[in-house]
C-alpha cells in the first residue's frame, strides 16, 4: 500500500500539489483523538450509524479509485464506472478482495491529499493516536465489558465487514484485520518525505 501510495505521487507529482490538500495543523493534531473517540463511540452505540457508514464508504471508494488510476487511464467516465461496478460488486458479494481494493485506494488518496507540516505536529498526531488505539482496544474492556475498537471493527450486517479495514484471509472462514489509520498515520511520514524530495529535486534543476 506505501508502495502504491509513492507510486501515485511519483506518476503526477505536479497534479498531485495543485489538488486540494488538508494539512493537519497543531491543534487538529491535538483533538484528532477526541474526534475519533466520539466517532467510535457513536458507531458504537448507534447500530443504524453502520448503513451510514457503508454509504459513506462507497462513495469514498467511487472518488477515489479514479484518483489512484488516473495517472494510467486518462479517462474519467471509464475509471468512474470501473469504481462504480467494483463498489457494486463489494454491496452484493461482500467479498475481501473486493472490500480491500476499495480501502486501498481510499488509504493512497489519502496519502496524496493529507499534509502534515511539521515533526512536531506528526509526533503530536501519533502519540495521541497511540494512546487512543491502546486505550479503545485494551482498557476500554473494564467500563464497556468488551474492546469498543475491536467491537466496531468486527461488526457487520449479513456479508457486509465494517469498512475502514483491510481483510487478510488465515486459513479456512477465518481472517485478520488491519485498520485503514494503522496504515494512513505511519504512511504519511513516507508520503511527507517523498513529496519533499521531490520538491527539492525539482528546485535544484
């Protein structure tokens, strides 16, 4: 997924900068703990949030999949459909493979629209997000009775897994999990550095 993701800046860094981005600034950084666990715990206790979710998921995944393919296939009608039957496809089969293309694009478009502007601001981000993801997974059993993150994660509605994951099957009916923020907040260090490299090497021409 880092790899895709560098590759996307690599193919069009130019286009990539003139797109509009969202910087995370000091105090962003700060409350982006606060946000997600009001987030988490929405979707926690509002089961019917789930249908919100997916909806939202899918039209993340009809805008970003043309994104990812752009530099390679120029034409948006044809990358928007493909991105309109593949999300089709995850709604009626729920199938893994299906269900990962999707959240890989939407974690490399991320990549390519998220800045971060500074270490300090990063270092900020993931030790607040560290805490958020040991605080939900492991202590939040003792006051809800189960692991909120790990309950919201693994929710699903018939053949439906919650989205937001990337699905890697273990052996027979059994799969593991990886969060879409496990790999979006260490890939924005990689994203951040190549950007600035390349910007570099373009001053120096």
């Amino acid at each position: 997924t880092l790899g895709l993701g560098c590759w996307r800046l690599s193919e069009s860094i130019e286009e990539v900068e003139e797109v509009e981005n969202v910087t995370i600034e000091r105090d962003t950084a700060i409350l982006a703990p606060l946000g997600a666990s009001a987030a988490l715990l929405c979707a926690y206790f509002v089961g019917e949030l789930f249908w919100a979710i997916i909806l939202g998921y899918c039209v993340f995944g009809v805008m970003c999949i043309p994104f990812v393919l752009k530099p390679k296939f120029r034409n948006t009608f044809m990358t928007t459909t493909l991105a309109c039957v593949i999300v089709g496809l995850w709604l009626i089969t729920g199938m893994w493979i299906v269900h990962d293309i999707i959240t890989v694009s939407i974690i490399v478009t991320s990549f390519c629209v998220i800045r971060v502007p500074s270490a300090k601001v990063y270092s900020l981000l993931l030790a607040g997000l560290v805490l958020y993801d040991v605080f939900w997974v492991f202590y939040s059993k003792q006051i809800f009775g189960e692991g909120v993150m790990v309950s919201v994660a693994t929710a699903h509605r018939g053949h439906l897994n919650a989205p937001g994951t990337l699905i890697f099957p273990i052996g027979l009916g059994n799969h593991a999990l990886l969060g879409a923020g496990d790999v979006i907040i260490p890939g924005l260090v990689v994203s951040t550095l190549y950007r600035y490299e390349a910007c570099h090497a373009r001053r120096n021409k």
